[in-house]
C-alpha cells in the first residue's frame, strides 16, 4: 500500500519534470537561446582627418538690383532748318470772273435802238459802270445811261452774272431797273422801264473784252410788241485801271 502511494507521487512529479522540461524545449531556451545583439559602435568624433578643411561658405547672395532711374527726358530734337517755300500749285479757273478788289470796269457800247419791232431804228450809245465788288459771291452790280439819237434815254442800275463759257469767251447775262423817255422812239406808256439781256464777249488777257450786247426794254406790264422795244449793240469793256 505504501509502494504504491509513493509510486504515484514519484509518478506524478516525474510527469511534472517532464512537462516542464518538454514547455522549455519547446521554448528553445537551451539549444537556440537569443542573445543580445551588440549596439552599433558610436562614430568616434575623434578620428583624424589629415584632409585640410573645406571652407563650406553659403552662396553669395546678388546684390539688389540698384533702384530705377528717373526716365530721362527725350532728347530734344534739333530744330530743322525751314525748308524752302514751294511755290503754291496752280488754282484751276473757275468758269466765274473774280473781279480784283478796288477794281471797277468801265463799258461803252455804240449800236441800234428798236431794230426789230416798231421800225422806229435810231442809233444809240450806252455807258456802263460795274463796281470792283460782288454781292452774295458771285452778282455783279452795273449802272449806266443809253440815249438815242431820236431822242430816247434811259438811266438804269442792276445785277449780272459774270462767268466764263471758255477761257476766253465771256458772258452776263443781267437784268436792270431805271428811268425812261421816249423823246422821238417808241412810247412805252411808263416812265418806270426794265431792261432784261446778256452780254456775250471775247475776254482779252488783261480782262478786256469785246462783243455783242442784247436787251429789250419793257415796261414791265407784258413781252408783247406793245410794251418793249429792243436795243443791241457792240460793247468794249476795259478794266477802269486801263483809263
């Protein structure tokens, strides 16, 4: 009985020494045991360096830019010499007379009083004064006298329309208001006359011209044969300058 009983407890710490042994077998302890890894040696900071030293400077930094100048003015550019004054280029003629400032023209005109109408022909002879001066641009102021030798007269002031048809031929158209006496020609029935014709001309270079005029007198009630007469004539016009 007691061989027994102390079988089982040599038994049963004999299984606890095997239990034991076998869990640190199993842990490695005896044939694979880990030990502790070295540290890594420190740097020695005083190993010799028989290079010379490096003198490791940071980059130079540019300078600054040096600050913007004041714009400086524009060159002044030399003054030019003035140039030769051309000669202006030619106006073309205009088709109106422009008559010179101060300058008048003075007209004299020899011809035939009623030569178609009332076969009352008588010769007849007309002043004619035209002012150095336009109105409105382009009219030409006229006044003159006309007498016949049967007496008739006539004194007059009125506008014309000066213009050139060529370079040397001249034309006026003009119309006139004035005072008329039969005397010996034709009675018109009124004192008050109008005189309505043209002058048609060969201008000369030096603006006189020669040619014919044409004009009706009337008295201004009607063209019929009763109320007009015509006179027409050859008619030298010079500038007043040329006297």
């Amino acid at each position: 009985m007691k061989f027994r009983v102390s079988s089982l407890v040599m038994g049963t710490s004999l299984l606890l020494f095997c239990s034991v042994c076998t869990a640190a077998f199993a842990d490695g302890m005896p044939f694979k045991e880990k030990l502790p890894q070295p540290a890594p040696a420190p740097v020695q900071s005083d190993v010799q360096n028989n290079q010379p030293p490096v003198n490791v400077t940071p980059p130079e930094t540019p300078p600054p830019p040096p600050p913007a100048a004041e714009a400086a003015p524009p060159p002044v550019a030399a003054a030019e010499p003035p140039k030769a004054e051309l000669p202006p280029p030619p106006v073309p003629e205009s088709r109106v007379v422009e008559v010179q400032p101060n300058t008048s023209f003075f007209g004299l005109s020899v011809g035939m009083y009623d030569p178609f109408t009332h076969n009352q022909k008588a010769s007849s002879f007309n002043l004619e004064w035209q002012p150095g001066l336009k109105i409105a641009g382009f009219l030409q102021p006229l006044f003159g006298a006309m007498v016949a030798t049967n007496g008739s007269m006539l004194g007059y002031g009125g506008l014309g329309v000066p213009f050139n048809i060529t370079d040397h031929v001249f034309m006026m158209p003009s119309v006139a208001v004035g005072a008329y006496k039969k005397g010996g020609g034709y009675d018109l029935n009124r004192t008050l006359a109008f005189r309505a014709g043209t002058e048609l001309a060969y201008q000369f270079d030096d603006k006189s011209r020669l040619g014919l005029n044409m004009h009706v007198l009337t008295n201004g009630l009607s063209t019929q044969r009763r109320d007009r007469t015509e006179i027409i004539g050859l008619a030298y016009t010079m500038p007043f300058a040329m006297l």
